[in-house]
C-alpha cells in the first residue's frame, strides 16, 4: 500500500503542486476592472476567464436595459425577464413604488368612485381624521347644498330609500344617530320631505 503524502498546509500543498499555468491579470469583460484571471477554456479566446465574478457573468447574459425611476428619477438596471414579468419602466425601489402608485396611478383606481356593500356610489375624497378615503355621493350633495361639511352626528338618508338616487329633493339629514334609528325602526315618522334647505339656511350651526 502506497502511503499518502502528509500535508502541513495549503502553502505547503500549493508548493508541493505547482499551478499548471499562473494567473492571470486581465480585463473584464463586462465591468472592465482587472482581476487576477484562472484558467478555464470555457467559451474563452485566451484560455482564461472571461469575468472578474459571478454577478458580472450573469449581467453579461443577462439583455436587461437600463430605466429612469418615475419617483426619485435615478436611473436603474432591469433583467430582460423583470421586464418580461411585469413590463419595463417604473420604479427603482419598493419605497419609491409606495410614493409614487398612489390615487389616480395606483392600479386598483377606478376614475375615483367605487360602489359599497350597499350599492352605494362613493367619491374619493381623502379628509383629515378619517380613517376612509371615500365619501358617499349622498353626503357629497347634502354637502353641497347647506354650503358646509357634515359632521360625524349627521346621518343623511335617502326619502324613497333608493341607493342610486342622490339629488338634493331626495335628501334629509337626520341630526343624529339615534333619530335615524328611530326613523329606521318607525317610532319617528319616516320623513317624506327634504330638510336641506333648511339646513342651508342656517349655514354654518349644526
Ligand atoms: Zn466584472
Ligand atoms: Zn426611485
């Protein structure tokens, strides 16, 4: 049996045995910054690698071009298959994204109206202290009319209970929660004429 040779070190192992061939300083291909090239006779010219690391590999196959950031405007790179997936342009970032997707340019933005649960047509119309960004088409009209934003008490129904039907002559406003749900439930007399007007009158008291 042949006895193994006993290495000390990697130093004494390289000394040991030598490299076929030295290294090599020479340009990348893709980055162009010198590295110490090893061998390889993989798709090489000189018998040397071609690149000075794996990103730049992948970055030479790779056909991605280069875009300006809508948000922040700096300029970033896109592989060909991002660009594939989710088409080219757009943002550099996640939270340049955030910023700029917003209102009229996020994609769920439907001309700033959606309908809710109860077919009801809402306006978009962000407000300070509300937690919805969305206003009913009712309250916008009432709001219209008496010349001041409802409060939070003010409960505005519609007279013929149709979702659809938000003129003026179709609105009351009833003062608080608890009339309309007397109203509601009939102890109150459903009302069969619109207040608005008398709420114009005295623009500005609740
Ligand atoms: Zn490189
Ligand atoms: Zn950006």
């Amino acid at each position: 049996m042949i006895p193994l040779p006993e290495y000390k070190d990697r130093q004494h192992w390289n000394s040991v045995h030598p490299p076929l061939l030295p290294r090599k300083a020479k340009a990348c291909d893709f980055c162009e910054s010198v590295f110490n090239a090893k061998r390889s006779a993989h798709r090489s010219t000189d018998g040397y690698k071609r690149y000075c690391s794996n990103q730049c590999r992948f970055r030479a196959m790779d056909r991605g071009d280069e875009f300006q950031c809508l948000n922040c405007g700096s300029v970033f790179y896109m592989k060909k298959s991002k660009q594939d997936r989710r088409g080219p342009g757009g943002c550099c970032s996640k939270e340049c994204r955030d910023v700029y997707y917003v209102g009229a340019r996020c994609k769920g933005f439907r001309n700033g109206y959606v309908a809710n649960a109860r077919g009801e047509h809402m306006t978009l119309l962000p407000r300070q202290g509300y937690a919805g960004k969305y206003i009913g088409d009712h309250r916008l009209s009432a709001i219209k009319v008496i010349g001041r934003m409802l409060t939070r008490d003010e409960f505005v129904i519609r007279l013929d209970r149709n979702p659809e039907h938000n003129e003026p002559d179709n609105l009351f406003i009833c003062c608080s929660n608890s009339e309309y749900s007397k109203r509601r439930s009939g102890s109150l007399p459903w009302p069969v004429k619109s207040n608005l007007m008398e709420y114009a009158a005295t623009k500005g008291q609740p």
